[in-house]
C-alpha cells in the first residue's frame, strides 16, 4: 500500500486565497475535518484535541494543566504559587494553533456551535497563561490574537442566532462582541488601533447585515428622531416625539 498522498491532492486542488474544507469518515469510523493547505492536507479530529492524542490521559494539554492546578489548590488551599514554565506554555500555544486551524474550518464548513466551543477554548487557553505563566513572555506571547479569536467567536454565536431565526441574539452578540474587542484595545492602551482593526470592521459589518433584515422598530425610530432633535436644539420637535414615545410605552403596558 503505497504512502503517496498525491492522488489525493490531485483530486482535491488547492485555491489560493480559499479556505478548502471537507468532512470525511475515517478508518475508525469517526468523522474527521480535512483542511486543503498549499503543499498537502491537515486532518483533524473533530472532536477532543485536533490531533487526536490526550497529553497525560487528559483531553488536551490545557486540560492536563487545569488538573495540575486543581491538584495545587487542594494541596495549597490557593492558586497561589501555581507557576506555568516556558516549555508548558509552548505547549499550550502549540495546542492553540491545533484548535484554530480547526475553528476555521468549522466556520467555513458553518459547524457555528464547534466555533464557538473551540474559540472559547482557546481564549481560556489565554486567560490561563496571562493568568500564570512565571515569564513576562510568556503571559503576553498569545494576547496579539485574542481581537481575532474573540471575532470569530462573536461570528459563531451570532451565525447560531440568525439560524434559528434569532435576530435580536445575534445582535446583542455582535455588539457584546465589538465592545469586547474594543476592551482588549483599551486595556493594552492601544485605542488608536481599533480604528483600523479589521476585526472590528469584520464585525461592524456583520452588524449592518442583521439590522438590515429587522423590522423596524417604531419606538427605535422615534428615539432617534428624538436624538436628533434634541442635538439640532429643535426642542418642540423633541417635546412632541416624547409625547409619542410615552404614549406607545403606555400602549405596550396595556
């Protein structure tokens, strides 16, 4: 049986500057996640850890860490002197690359809530390191990605929202997830950044997008009229838009 993997690649091109992903069934009868890079294929698992393996018996390396800091707890009462040393940390970054080659894949395959979870896990993968890595290096080396995770994880759950119908959700999830970027900015003191961020541009027009399918809301509508009139000074204008304002939030009680 020959090792040659070109017949497959033959059969499934690479595009430049497209993401190519596939679902197929592996020997073991599990469903496995393919992903068509330049100079061959990633196979992932698509549960568990992307490559299979289960570092000391735990799930993922994260995992296997998370016990060890249980266990200190336990041992300490606190998680006070619980250290990470710089070959741990590694792992960890090496484990997140494994997680965000597969949460790509899943939003283009849209497995909405796999992004969600994969994100997530690897933002607490982040939170882990800032958290207690012993080297300054260390707690930072991942944080330039946290705008970019915390984007796609906002995509995933709005995408979950807007597939059940749910168009308030997915906008209160856009938004809740812009304002988390822009934190991120805030807290590095790099607010100049997020006016060209393109996280945040991605997200604001993904905002756009769902607004435009909500019916509109006459009370939204008369608020902002009401902004309006108020900042222009037109202020009969704006006494009689309270009128109507307080006479539908009146309706609505009835």
């Amino acid at each position: 049986m020959t090792k040659d993997i070109g017949p497959i690649l033959n059969g499934w091109p690479h595009e430049p500057g497209q993401v190519t992903v596939r679902k197929v069934r592996g020997v073991d009868g599990k469903i496995k996640i393919q992903l068509r890079v330049d100079l061959g294929l990633l196979q992932m698992e698509s549960a568990g850890r992307p490559d299979g393996q289960r570092p000391y018996g735990c799930e993922s390396m994260l995992g296997y860490l998370q016990k060890l800091l249980r266990h200190h707890r336990r041992a300490h009462g606190s998680g006070d002197g619980f250290a990470l040393n710089p070959e741990q940390c590694e792992l960890l970054r090496a484990e997140a690359a494994q997680f965000y080659y597969r949460y790509l894949s899943e939003f283009v395959l849209g497995e909405y809530k796999a992004v969600v979870r994969d994100t997530g896990r690897n933002l607490d993968a982040m939170d882990f390191c800032r958290r207690y890595a012993a080297e300054d290096d260390d707690r930072e080396a991942m944080e330039q990605y946290r705008p970019y995770i915390l984007m796609m994880n906002t995509r995933g759950r709005a995408h979950l929202a807007l597939r059940g119908g749910r168009l308030r959700a997915a906008r209160e999830a856009v938004r809740l997830g812009i304002k988390r970027i822009r934190k991120v900015f805030g807290e590095s003191d790099e607010e100049e950044l997020a006016a060209g961020s393109s996280e945040l541009a991605t997200l604001a027009a993904l905002l756009r997008e769902i607004e435009s399918k909500m019916p509109v809301d006459p009370v939204e509508q008369l608020q902002r009229k009401l902004a309006k009139a108020v900042e222009e000074e037109r202020y009969e204008e704006a006494a009689r838009l309270r009128d109507l304002i307080r006479a539908a939030a009146n309706t609505d009680q009835q």
